[in-house]
C-alpha cells in the first residue's frame, strides 16, 4: 500500500491551498479529487469577489479568516500568476431604511478590522453613474476584490505539484481506515493509502467525510444554491463592484465585473437538498435579475450570454454539550475524537477569500499536535507564468509565434486564445484533460459564441494530444461526450456506394 504523511480530500480552492501549505515542509503529501478535474465544486461557481470581511459575525473563525486571507492574495497573485483586481466594492442603499442599516454594517465592519467608508448618495452616483438614481447611500469597502476563481485553484496546484505533492483526480475518498480510534488510511475508488494525517476539504460533502471519522455526528451541510447571469464584456461598462444591503441568509444579488471582462449578476440563495444541484431556474433567474435592477436599472438582459449555478456548503447545525446548536461559522479543526484528522466543514462565503489562510491554520493546528514540520530548503513559491496571448503587444505576440507556430493558430476567436496556449494546459503539471479544463484555464469559450467555433478544434486537439478518439473526449469527464459519432461514419452509412 502507497504511504503518505498527508492526505487531503478535495481539489476545490481549499485543498488547493492547503497542499501548497504544505509543500513548504518536508512531507509526502497526496490529495484526491473525485471529479475529473480540481475546482469543480463551489470554487469554480462564485462571485469570485475577494471580500474586505465586512460581513461576517465578529469574533467568528469566518471573520479572521476572510480578514487574514484577503491580503494573502495579493502576495499569491505575483507568486502564482493569479489574476487579481483591486477595485474595492460598494454597499448600496436606495431607500431609507436600506440607509440606516448601513451604519450597523460599518459598525460591524469597524469590529472586525475591516476599513469601511460611508459615502452619500450624490458621491454614489459620481463614482458609478450606472447605480440607480434613487441611490440614498453606501459603504465603501476599499479592500474588496476580484479574483480569477479558476486560477485560484489551479495556480497553487501547480505549485504544490512542483514542489513535490502527488494529485490522483477521479478518485473517490470512500472511507478510513482506522484503528484505535486513530487514522492509518483511507479507501478510496481507486484502492488503499496509508497515511498519518487526513485532511477533509471535501466542500458540500465534509459532513459525509468527519462522520466516517466519527467525528461531529450532528453536523449536516445545507446545500445552498446561487444561481447567475453572466454579462457579455463588450455591453457591460462598470468597473464596480455593487451590493445591495445583505439579508440574513445572504449578501444578495451583486453586479460584478469579472478579471477577465465579463460581468456576473447573481447569485440567489435558496435550499437545495442535492449537493450536485447546481441547475439554473426560471424563477431563480427572474429573482436575480429583479434584484439586480435595483442596483443598476439600465443592465440590459440582450447583454446576458450565459447563466450558471454553484452550491455553498453552509453548515446549518452542530452539536455541542447543550444540544443542536444553529450556526454558519466555518469549522477548521482537530478534533479529540480521533487521531489524525484536520477537520474543515462548512466553508460557504467568504471561503476563497479565507482559502489561504484556512491553509495557514491547517498548518498551525499540525504544529500545535505536535507534527514536526522541517521546512524544504529548496521550495519554490513561484509558478511560473504561461503565455497568454491576447494580453501581449503585437511584437510579443509575433516573437511568439515566430518561435512556435501553434501560438499563430488562433482556436478561440471571441477571447483570442490559440492551439499554443491549449496545449500549454494539456502538458502542464496539472493536465487539462476536458474542454472546461481547458475553458477554465484559458477562458477560451467564455465569449458571445459559447465556445461555437473553438469547441471543434479543442475536441480535435485533445483527442490527439491525448491518443484517444475525439469520440471519448468529454465536456467534463464521465459521460459528457461531446460526439455522436464522427462525420465519415455518418457518410459512410448514408452512402449506398460506399
Ligand atoms: C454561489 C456562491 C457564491 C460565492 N461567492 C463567493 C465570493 O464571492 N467570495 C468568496 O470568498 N467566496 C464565495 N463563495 C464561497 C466559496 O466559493 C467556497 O467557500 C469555496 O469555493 C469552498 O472551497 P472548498 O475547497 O471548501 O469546496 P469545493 O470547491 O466545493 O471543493 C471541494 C472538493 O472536494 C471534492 N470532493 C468531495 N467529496 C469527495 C470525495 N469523497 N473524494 C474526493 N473528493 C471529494 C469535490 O469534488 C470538490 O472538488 C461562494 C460560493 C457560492 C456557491
């Protein structure tokens, strides 16, 4: 049997991040993903907003980890080649009683740590003329952000990958192996490891995972849905971030542009009793967009090229000495009940922004178990960046193609994405093996023709990068083929000659 010091269960933006944690010490480290691919769960499916930490309760985990994992990104950006924007966010009122709220929320933003400034309403409409004009106020919090979401992912994989972790994708955690109520290993899809640590980052599923380690039995994930609108990038204008005045289950509908250009509207927050419900609604839609007019009554919906939804693992209850306790804070522990185990559940927003330093706690609460950690002498924090081709000066770009022709073959006309860049990703330490792998790391795909054009020759490419038949090549692994079956065959039949 395999053995390693740690496994982590789960490739979203909080495994992701732990195992670059712990790639700086000298341990042999193996996380597991399900899916085909990492950052498939809510860390591909947000608003990708890196939060000031205005919101949350203070004195929550959830407080100080959105307050001490915002500005970590900034670092991780210029390490790792994640598209990062500064833009600061607004809360915005447009009635008086919205107004009045706004003073709680600064008080609670003060409490946390977080810098936030009320603004008036004329100052409102200056800094964004979009925003409605019955705007009666807002708070600015400058601290707020926008991330690639996708990046944040696949970027500290990479590194970790480099810095000597192994990553299994298409592997199932199914169970422990435990004796003496402590961790030896786990089962998994793909056959047995043995390791002293498990780490469980497994989202809308940690519940299911510290229940097999006998640990919090009364803690259930409500899976909560968001639902959005995604905004063509040439018919949205805004460079700001808009909130309207949270409500007690969500920060509500924002108007969001995005690293990359396009704009997200949305989400909504509804119950979902399937973790894997992420499927678009007539009336989710509807909610949204009402909401979102409120904020700005000029969105104009011929603008609206895609929606999409995502799940947050809320954890809705735990048990303590004195009964069912209700509460959203997230849980980043090790528990007593049993050895080796770092527990993390109930990470729903602001997650990607505490991402990384829920990575750092992970390390803390190692130290604090008495884990010897030894730092390598030769980590490496940076990932280098890859070409992007649309962001070069037309000299750059010719250099480029000028020293590989595949960079001169432009597959992706809306976002201006070429075969050199696509089989970047298919060769990378961190392969993309679908087409939204390859959309994910690109963003090819994500302009006004949905991937139309390019998708064609991404099946072909990959079909013969990979040395399979463009028949087996997959959207998004499992059975999402892309092809019937291949044109010839179909002249073929059609063909009484032959
Ligand atoms: C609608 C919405 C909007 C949000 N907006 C924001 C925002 O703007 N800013 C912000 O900071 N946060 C936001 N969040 C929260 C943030 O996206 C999440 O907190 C974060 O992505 C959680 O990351 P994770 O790694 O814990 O979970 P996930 O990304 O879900 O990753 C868990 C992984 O575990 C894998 N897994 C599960 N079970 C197993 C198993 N048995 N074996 C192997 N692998 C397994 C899953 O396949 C998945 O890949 C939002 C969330 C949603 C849904």
């Amino acid at each position: 049997m395999k053995s390693f010091d740690v496994i982590i269960i789960g490739g979203g933006v909080v495994g992701c991040m732990t195992a670059r944690a712990l790639s700086r010490y000298d341990l042999k480290v193996l996380l597991i993903e399900k899916n085909v691919d990492i950052g498939m769960g809510a860390s591909c499916a947000n608003s990708a907003i890196i939060h000031a930490g205005h919101d949350p309760i203070p004195g929550t985990l959830k407080a100080r980890m959105n307050k001490i994992g915002n500005p970590m990104w900034d670092r991780l950006s210029l390490e790792l080649g994640i598209p990062l924007k500064h833009t600061g966010a607004y809360i915005v009122a447009v009635n008086d009683e919205e107004l009045s709220c706004l003073t709680d929320l600064k008080q609670r933003a003060m409490e946390n740590g977080i810098r936030a400034e009320l603004i008036s309403a004329e100052e409102m409409r200056n800094r964004e003329p979009k925003v409605n004009p019955a705007v009666t106020g807002a708070l600015f919090t400058p601290t707020a952000g926008l991330i690639d979401p996708f990046a944040a992912c696949i970027a500290p994989l990479e590194n970790a990958i480099e810095n000597g972790v192994q990553v299994m994708v298409e592997t199932a955690f199914e169970d422990f192996i435990l004796e003496n109520k402590t961790i030896k290993g786990i089962h998994t899809s793909r056959g047995d490891f043995a390791c002293r640590w498990v780490v469980n980052a497994a989202g809308v599923y940690s519940d299911e995972v510290m229940h097999k380690a006998g640990v919090r039995p009364g803690f259930k994930i409500t899976p909560r849905k968001g639902e959005y609108f995604v905004l063509d990038q040439s018919e949205f204008e805004m460079q700001n971030v808009l909130f309207p005045v949270p409500s007690a289950v969500s920060k509500g509908t924002v108007v969001v542009g995005s690293t990359h250009g396009n704009a997200l509207v949305g989400p909504t927050s509804t119950v979902s009793p399937d973790p894997e419900d992420t499927a678009v609604t007539g009336a989710g839609l509807s909610e949204i967009w009402q909401s979102a007019l409120r904020l700005v009554p000029s969105l104009n919906q011929r603008a609206v090229i895609a929606v999409f939804g995502g799940t947050r693992a809320t954890g809705n209850a735990t048990c303590t000495a004195s009964g069912v306790d209700y509460h959203h804070d997230f849980i980043i522990e090790v528990p007593e009940e049993v050895r080796g185990f770092v527990n993390i559940g109930g990470i729903e927003s602001p997650g990607l922004t505490a991402a990384p330093a829920i990575a750092e706690r992970v390390i803390e609460l190692l130290l604090e178990a008495g884990e010897p950690l030894q730092q390598k002498e030769n980590w490496n924090p940076i990932r280098k960046p890859r070409a992007r081709f649309s962001h070069l000066s037309h000299a750059e770009q010719k250099a480029l193609g000028d020293a590989d022709p595949a960079f001169r073959r432009i597959i992706c006309r809306c976002e201006m994405v070429t075969e050199g860049e696509i089989l970047a990703e298919i060769h990378s330490p961190l392969p993309a093996t679908t087409y939204d792998a390859i959309k994910r790391r690109t963003w090819l795909g994500t302009g006004r023709c949905l991937g139309a054009f390019d998708m064609p020759r991404v099946v072909e490419i990959l079909a013969r990068e990979l040395g399979i038949s463009p028949l087996e090549v997959t959207k998004r692994g499992g059975s999402s083929t892309l092809l019937e079956r291949l044109t010839k065959d179909v002249e073929e039949q059609d063909d009484p000659q032959g």
